[in-house]
C-alpha cells in the first residue's frame, strides 16, 4: 500500500549518545509526536510508520528471527497461553489481535484451539471461534493472508481486516478477547486505540498487550542498547538490503512509555486490573486488562 505521506527521516547516534533530530523546531505536544528519536506532526506519523512495514513485510518473519534471536516466538506464546483460547459453545468465541501483520499471534491462537477442540473429538469451526487479524498496511496482511492460506487452507476460523487500531469497524461489545503484539507503539494515538479496545470488548472480555519496554537495568542496558542500535540496523542492512526502518523499530521501544506508565494508560481507558509480567528481565512485557 502507498503511505499516505513521504517524508525524510533520520536520526543518528554519535559516540555513543543519541541526536535527536526534530523537524522544523517542533516540539512534542498536542499536535506533534515521536517517530523513533525525531520529533514529526502527529498527522504525519502514521505514513511513516506505513512505509516501514510496506518496505519490510517481505522479510518481516525472518528478520523477526534474527533480530530476538528466536526469542518473539517464546514471548509469543506466553501471550497466547495466558490468553488461554477456549472455543464458544453456544456461540462462537470472538478474538481480534490488533496489529497482526503476518498472522504470528492468530496463528497460535487458532492452533491453541484446534488443540482443544481435537481432544474433545471436534473440529474447529465458525460455530465454535472466529479470529480476526486487523491491521493497517496491506503489504503486511498480504504475508499472512498467504502463510494462513498454506497452514490452515482456504476455509479457516480466520478474518483479515485491513484498518487503523485508532477506529475499529466493528460493533461496541462484539469481542470476546483483544490482542496486540509489537503493535502499540507504532500507533500515533495510543489513548484513541486503547478506548477502542475498551469499547468493542464485551463485559468480562480481556486485553493483552505484548510490547518491548526501554531497557534500563544497569549493564544490560548498554549491552542491549549495543545490540539494538548497531546490531539491529547492520542485520536489516544485509539482509533487508535497508538499515533505516530497523533503527526505527528499535529506536521506538526506546520513546515508548515504561510498563507502569504504559498500565497507567490501560487503567485510564477503562481497564479494571491493569497489570503487567515482564519477560525475559523486562526487555518485554505482556500488559493484561479487563473490561468487568
Ligand atoms: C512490529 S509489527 C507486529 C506484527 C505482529 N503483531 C507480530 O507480533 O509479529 C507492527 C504492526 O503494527 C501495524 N500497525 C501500525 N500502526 C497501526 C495502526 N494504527 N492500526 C493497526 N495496525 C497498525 C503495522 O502495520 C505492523 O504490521
């Protein structure tokens, strides 16, 4: 999908401490926001956010792979297991992973349902669940609407919808259950998303959100900021053939918000017992909320 806007941008690291480049004097605040370490018009960050994934959806799994060192699939499934997928039995069991790109997380949580479905001697259908993946960039639906076509064939419990978090095209209280994996803090309005969520969640419907945190334990921190802002790009260099969107993803986890502030938040939308588990010393957390 062509991103709305096309726009510069850049940011650097020197000697080891970052520069960060705004644009045209503008300050973070109402009408502006982060894109990485720079500082664009809050109209402007969806594009580019856009761009990044329309240039990587082709190599997005892989480079997941080398970028977490296999490490996403385990936090992957931690999510899905505290989500513990059950299929409906007087009517189907509703789920939305949010941001689902290429279908990682769905996946999982179709799989975790044909296994419980199987044990009971059944077959999952739509009676029994339907998983919508939501995302805003077509390239990155398009992998997975493939993946899904070659695992589960071309009738499956799965929906892909293309839209921004911002504004769901779904009906208030028509979900049983929200995800959203590595998705958040690349949405310009994470307060607009997150009442969104609240909104299409039934009464007793749970939100999980995994997300990367901005590592500040002391002295894995520098190894982890070694690793992420020369590692990373130089990975996406040679094997995405582009370093930029690379030090965008990981400059971003950097400027997202710290897991209180970010349960905070959840609190604030509607959210009753907003909690969170760091993973792997904190490098992620998966943030858990109920709409009771
Ligand atoms: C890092 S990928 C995560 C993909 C997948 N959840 C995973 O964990 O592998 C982030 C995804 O967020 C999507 N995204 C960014 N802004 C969005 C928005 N406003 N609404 C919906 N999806 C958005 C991107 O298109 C991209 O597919």
């Amino acid at each position: 999908m062509a991103p709305a806007v096309r726009i510069q941008y850049r940011s650097a690291i020197v000697g080891g401490d970052r520069m960060v480049m705004t644009r045209g004097g503008l300050a973070e605040g109402a009408d502006a926001t982060h894109f990485g370490f720079s500082t664009v018009p809050l109209g402007d960050k969806q594009g580019l956010v856009d761009e990044v994934f329309h240039k990587v959806a082709g190599r997005y799994d892989l480079m997941n792979d080398m970028m977490s060192g296999g490490l996403h699939r385990l936090w992957k499934n931690e999510l899905v297991s505290m989500l513990d997928p059950r299929p409906g039995e007087r009517r189907a069991w509703r789920h939305l992973d949010v941001a689902g790109g290429t279908g990682d997380v769905a996946f999982r949580i179709v799989d975790a349902l044909e296994r419980r479905v199987r044990r009971r001697g059944g077959r999952l259908d739509r009676a029994a669940a339907e998983v919508t993946i939501l995302d805003i960039n077509g390239d990155m639906l398009g992998v997975g609407r493939e993946r899904a076509v070659k695992r589960y064939g071309a009738d499956s419990v799965l929906d892909f919808v293309q839209a921004n978090a911002e504004s769901l095209p779904l009906e208030a209280a028509s979900l049983d259950s929200i995800t959203i994996a590595f998705g958040i803090r690349n949405v310009p309005r994470i307060d607009a998303a997150l009442g969104e969520f609240y909104r299409a969640l039934r009464r007793g419907g749970r939100f999980l959100c995994l997300e990367f945190a901005p590592m500040d334990t002391p002295g894995l921190d520098r190894v982890y900021e070694a690793f992420s802002f020369h590692v990373i790009p130089r990975i996406g260099q040679i094997v995405a053939g582009d370093a930029e969107p690379y030090r965008y993803l990981v400059e971003s986890i950097q400027r997202f918000p710290r897991p209180e502030a970010f349960a905070a938040m959840i609190a604030r939308a509607g959210f009753q017992r907003a909690s969170f588990k760091p993973l792997t010393g904190g490098i992620v957390n998966i943030h858990s909320g109920w709409k009771l």
